[in-house]
C-alpha cells in the first residue's frame, strides 16, 4: 500500500488542510509563500503527490504549524 492511502498519512493532509483554512490562506497564497504553483498544494491536498519531509517542514513553517505536535498527532494513526 503506498504511503498516501494510508490513515497516517490521510491524517497528515487532514492537519496541513486545516493549519491552512485557519490561517485564513487559498491554496494559491500558501503556494505563493512557499515559492511553488497552486498545483504543489492542490496535489498534495487531493493526495496525488507524496510529501517528503523537507516538504513538511516548510509547509509547517509557512502555515504557522508546530511540526512536532503534527507528528505526535500523527504517530496514534501508525501501528
């Protein structure tokens, strides 16, 4: 099973969608903030491109995201 059809990682998605709906952004300004087009976010956000973790951490910090209560959250979904 690829890692973007699991619950861990629909969990992940879940988290950054809505770090990025409470900090009021559309998917083009977050794209805009992280250098990258609205298609990076809209890919990741529908779940047809993998994160990686350098990904991750960048989107946290441009969503205001403390990536390490992320992954706590996270870890409950990995068995």
């Amino acid at each position: 099973m690829k890692s973007i059809h699991t619950p861990a990682y629909r969990a992940l998605i879940t988290i950054l969608v809505g770090a990025r709906h409470n900090a009021g952004l559309t998917q083009d300004q977050l794209a805009k903030r992280l250098g990258r087009p609205q298609s990076f976010v809209a890919k990741y956000e529908n779940r047809e491109r993998r994160l990686d973790v350098i990904e991750f951490l960048s989107l946290s910090k441009a969503l205001g995201l403390n990536p390490h209560e992320a992954i706590h959250f996270i870890e409950e979904y990995i068995k």
